[in-house]
C-alpha cells in the first residue's frame, strides 16, 4: 500500500512541511510514499496533479493523508489515479459521507447534537426561514459552521450563539461566519445546539473552551488510534467506554474514517462529528511513528 502525501508547494520533490514527521514516519513503517501537487488538482488538472506518481503494474491500494478538499476534487484525484491503477481505500462517496456532516448526521443522530442545515441565508426570506428553522431549540445556545468546519477560534464572533431565539444576533454570527468563510465556504450552513462539554481549560489565545474530547481513527471498523483531541490541554486517565461507537461504526460506510467523541458537563459520552480518515489532523504531540505501525498492521492483515 501506498501512502500520498502534498508536496511542498515551492519544491516538487519535499512533502509539504506540515506533513514532514507523517512522511517520515510512514516510510519508517514500510509504507511507499508519494507526492502529489494539491495546487494542480485544485485547478481542476487531476492527471497533471499526480505527475511525479508511477503507475502500479497490478492494482494498488493507496491512503491520501493531506489537506482538506472539496468531494468534487476528491473525485478527480480518485479516478486519476485509477489511471495509474491505484485506488484509495476512501471511494468518492465515502469521502463526502464522513467529510460533510449532513451527510452522516442521520447514522450518529442518536448520539450527536442536534442539527439542521441549509444553504446560507440570503434576503429577507431566507433569513425568514432560518428563523423558523431554528425555532425546534427555543432558547437553546447553538454553534454556527458549514458542512466541514466551524470558526472555534473567533468564539464569540463566528461560531457561538447564545440563545437561538435571539434573532439579532443570530443574524450577526452567522453573517459573520459567512462573510469570513468566503469562497471557502462547504456548500452551506449547519446550526448544532450547544451541549456543554467537561471543561479542562481555556485556550489561551482565543478564549475558547477546552474540553474533554478524543479522535478514534477507525480503519475497517476497527480502532486504530484512540487520541486527546487537545495538544495544550491537560487530560485526566478517565476514558469512555468504547462499545456504543464501535457499534455507530460498523453502519458508517467508509474503511478510513475518525469519529470526534466528547463527554458533556453531565457525565453522558456523545459524538461530535465524523471526519474523513485522509484528511483528519493527528495531534502534534503524538507518536506518528506508532500511527503508521498500526495503519501497517491493519492494512497487512
């Protein structure tokens, strides 16, 4: 199997710097490494993009571990790179099911907040029907973010609402959410009701609350990875019991995939989000080496 990578954006023969100790770390497991341009695919030349890739004499299995992007080019790069016989394990529509969270929401409803969706506002009537959209939580306190990605760290400004019913100031956060996203904007806006989570600390830049939260990297439904979500945040030993996700990730369709669990200020264990496996971050304080073992014997076995 092989694992690809983005290159350096300036040198065609380094990965990009982000993803050095990943680099290194998968060759250290016996994984073949590549490079591809994300610049290329991006702008639309998916074949130019995978230039420096040779071509697999029999069919191949590949892992993308890079930048987010849009299902659209994740596509373009798949079927690419079947020109080259190699296929990520991830297909097109397993990519989209676990990147864009409406996707999933109805397999992880019965353990996640509730959410609604919709393209973003625009005119009266449309923020008309968000209003009413909004009505199911009352006063409840929501977060604002599109299909993949919040605003977590402009807290106040783009990402928390405290009451739902506060119209004004829904507008404004949302408004601002969307004028800051821009043309990075996937595909809508999605509005969660606000669970409190247990606090462990304040990030100490933005204000936002730090909580108890972990990524599962599951592979083939079984967990490869259990990981703090947090790098500067201070955990205690307690860990969730694991059966309830495990059982949400056997209907997920998708072999690579994470799963965001957090325990709210009640004591109840929940699932924040899904996240497609090739694009999901490791935290920086992590083993990457032991990562790319266990990948390894997952995908050897």
């Amino acid at each position: 199997m092989r694992v690809i990578f983005c290159r350096d954006p300036l040198d065609a023969k380094r990965v990009d710097m982000d993803y050095e100790a990943e680099w290194h770390g998968a060759q250290a497991a016996g994984f073949k490494t590549e490079l591809l341009s994300l610049e290329d695919l991006l702008e639309g030349e998916a074949v130019r993009s995978i230039r420096q890739i040779a071509p697999a004499l029999y069919r191949e299995s590949a892992v993308y571990r890079g930048w987010m992007m849009k299902p659209e080019h994740y596509e373009k790069l798949y079927y690419a790179l079947l020109s080259k016989n190699i296929e990520l394990i991830n297909d097109p529509s397993a990519y989209a099911h676990c990147h864009y969270l409406p996707y999933s929401y109805s397999l992880i409803a019965s353990m996640t907040p509730r959410t609604v969706w919709r393209t973003s506002p625009g005119g009266p009537e449309g923020w008309t029907e968000l209003f009413a959209q909004i009505a199911i939580f009352g006063q409840s306190p929501l977060i604002v973010k599109d299909y993949v990605k919040s605003r977590k760290h402009e807290w106040t400004d783009a990402c928390y609402i405290p009451d739902a019913s506060d119209h004004e100031n829904v507008r404004r956060v949302v408004s601002n959410f969307v004028e800051r996203q821009g043309d990075g904007l996937s595909e809508g806006i999605v509005l969660r009701e606000f669970v409190p989570l247990e606090y462990l600390q304040t990030h100490d830049k933005s204000g936002m609350p730090l909580s108890k939260e972990y990524r599962i990297f599951f592979l083939d439904q079984q967990i490869i990875a259990f990981l703090n979500y947090w790098d500067d945040a201070a955990y205690d030993e307690e860990q969730p019991e694991l059966t309830p996700f495990r059982d949400i990730a056997r209907t997920i369709t998708s072999r690579f995939f994470t799963m965001d669990i957090a325990k709210t200020s009640e004591g109840r264990w929940i699932i924040v989000e899904l996240g497609d496996g090739g694009v999901s971050g490791l935290p920086v304080q992590m083993d990457v080496s032991a990562f790319y073992e266990k990948l390894m014997d997952a995908t050897s076995g």
